[in-house]
C-alpha cells in the first residue's frame, strides 16, 4: 500500500514537473513576443487616434472659419442696409426740417 502510495506520489510530482518545464518554455518563448505585438499595437492605436484627432481639428476650424465668413458677410450687408436706410430717413428729416423753416 505504501508502495502504490509513494507510486502515485512520484507520478504526480513527475506530471508536474513536466508542466512546469513546458509552461517556462512557454513562458520563454512566447510572452516576450506577445508583449512585443501588444506594444507595437498599442503605439500604432496611439499614433492613428493623433492623426485622427489632428483631422477633426483642422475640419473643425475650416467649418468655423467659414461659418465665420458667411456669417460676418451676411451681419455686414445686413448693418450696411440699415445704415443706408436711417441715413435716408435722416436725410429726409433734416430735408423736412430746412423747408419748414
């Protein structure tokens, strides 16, 4: 019986062992060049969300230069018509006044 016992033992102690030496192969050999991937993946995510942050803000500011533009166009004609007009209506006062008088 303690025979068998020590038998048993011995196997699971050999089972593992023979885990253990393939998972430090393992470990070795692949983890570095899992960690490596990662890394590389990682810097290239990195560097394409620059990019693309970059693109939005050059879009962002050309859709706001020209909305500035187009609004500041349409604000100048619209002040320049109601200028135009209040100088006629005053023009037109003072004309009134002077032929009264």
């Amino acid at each position: 019986e303690a025979g068998e016992e020590d038998a048993a033992m011995d196997a699971l102690r050999e089972e593992d062992d023979r885990w253990r030496r393939c998972w430090a192969l393992v470990v070795r050999r692949d983890i570095a060049k899992q960690q490596r991937a990662l890394g590389t993946q990682q810097r290239e995510t990195l560097a394409a969300a620059k990019r693309t942050a970059l693109a939005v803000q050059k879009e962002v500011r050309k859709r706001a230069l020209s909305a500035a533009r187009h609004g500041a166009s349409s604000q100048v004609q619209f002040r320049s018509k109601r200028m135009t007009r209040d100088m006629q209506a005053g023009g037109r006062r003072r004309e009134a006044e002077l032929a009264e008088l």
